[in-house]
C-alpha cells in the first residue's frame, strides 16, 4: 500500500495550505472534503499528476497524536 500523507502548511496570516500525497485520481479531493469540513472553505484548490492517474481503493484512518 502507498504512503499517503497531508502535508499541512499554516501560514503567519493564518492561511492553510493542504497538500495531499499519495491519492490517486480523483480520491485525493474526498480527503480534502474532510479536512475543508474541520479548517472551513477552499480558497484555491490545484491538482497533481497523481490526481490524473487511474484511482485506488482507499480506506481511511484518523489518527490523532498530541
């Protein structure tokens, strides 16, 4: 199975910047759903090559460390 990551940027004016890795065709946008549902709006949204490949059977799992 592939790593899958988000790589999450805050910015000093407050702005989040997602990156998703690892997700294949149009699944990475299901994850971003979920993260937009917890930080709130997209302002921009651009796609990866991997976001124009062939998709994968994806399960998720959330795990929270503090």
């Amino acid at each position: 199975m592939p790593q899958r990551e988000l790589d999450i940027t805050i910015l000093a004016d407050g702005e989040v910047q997602v990156h998703v890795k690892g997700y294949k065709g149009r699944k990475c946008l299901e994850v971003v759903k979920l993260f937009e549902k917890i930080v709130g709006e997209l302002k921009s949204q651009q796609q990866t090559n991997e976001f124009y490949e062939p998709e994968e059977q994806v399960r998720y799992q959330i795990d929270q460390r503090l």
